[in-house]
C-alpha cells in the first residue's frame, strides 16, 4: 500500500468520523471525541501493517537475493 493510499483513507475516515460526531451530537466536536472515533481503523491498520512485515520476514528469500550487494 502506497503512503498516498494511506493519507487518502485517514482523511477519508477522519472526515467521516467527524460528520457522524457532528451529526450524533448537538455541540461541536472536541479533539478527543475525533481521536476515540480514529483510534479503531488506525490500531487495526498498525496491526495489519506489522502483520504484513512478520509475513514477509519470515518468508525464504531466493537465492540471488541473498548474495547481493
């Protein structure tokens, strides 16, 4: 996943998560209530990143891979 990719879905997520809040609550948003509504897609994006990186860690490199410069 491309950087852009993830800056993309954050702002994406964040702009929801505050119409929602904005809309479920009759004052204004507070920096707290926009980090508790981000904080599940961002933890379970931490995991499958790291997730992703164990995986590829753990795979066999070829050969010519290992030997390069």
């Amino acid at each position: 996943m491309k950087h852009v990719d993830v800056a993309v879905i954050s702002a994406t997520l964040w702009l929801l998560a505050s119409m929602v809040l904005d809309i479920l609550t009759p004052k204004s948003i507070t920096v707290f209530m926009i980090a508790a509504a981000l904080a599940p897609p961002f933890l379970i994006g931490l995991g499958i990143h790291f997730a992703r990186e164990y995986v590829k860690a753990k795979r066999p490199r070829p050969w010519d891979e290992r030997f390069r410069n």
